[in-house]
C-alpha cells in the first residue's frame, strides 16, 4: 500500500519579498486562465471538509489547522503549503478566523 502523499510547509518570505497578498499569488500563477485562484475565509470555530485538487495554499492571515488523511497540519499567516489532491478537512480556533488563497493548475481542456 501507498502511503499518502505529504503536505510541504515554508515560509512565504523563501518564495518572495513582496508583501503576502491576493495580488502577490496571482503574480505567481501565469498565465491567469492556466490556474484557478480562490481566497477562502474560515470564521472562528469552523468546521469544514471537503476534497480538493493537489495545490498551494497561502496563509494570508490568521491561523488555522488542516487535516489531510492522518496528516494534521497547524498553518499560521506566512505559511505557503503543497498539498496533494484528496480529502481535507479545517478545524478554526475559536478566538480567530483565517484568510487562505488557494492556488491550482487547471485541467489543459479548461484553457486551450
């Protein structure tokens, strides 16, 4: 059996010293109509899973922990994580949300 593929973790000041926001990532990810880049924004004791494909999340703000298979993650404002395509669930402290922008390739169909 496989295991599961890993989250990676680093810092966003090992990528860029740009200031991390929105604009920041989308500069990253082109051209703009090869990747989808969403921001997501957990409020304070959610609870949310779901699937997704393999991609980047940036932490732009707040802390949050993400759960991928038995892998548990704590990601803090500055975090930038590789994650495999698969099922997840975020698990919000109850004291603060978290801003997140979530990068991924599209499909080739979706952009030729």
């Amino acid at each position: 059996m496989m295991e599961p593929k890993q989250v990676t973790v680093r810092r966003w000041s090992e990528i860029s010293s740009k200031p991390l926001t929105e604009e920041s990532v989308r500069a990253l990810h082109l051209p703009a109509m090869k990747y989808r880049v969403s921001v997501d924004r957990y409020s304070p004791g959610a609870d949310i899973a779901g699937g997704m494909r393999a991609g980047t999340l940036y932490v732009l703000a707040g802390h949050c922990q993400m759960e991928f298979g038995s892998q548990v993650v704590q990601f803090a404002a500055g975090d930038v994580a590789e994650f495999p395509e698969g099922r997840y669930r975020v698990v919000m402290g109850r004291e603060a949300g978290c801003v997140v922008v979530i990068a991924w390739e599209l499909p080739a169909e979706f952009f030729q």
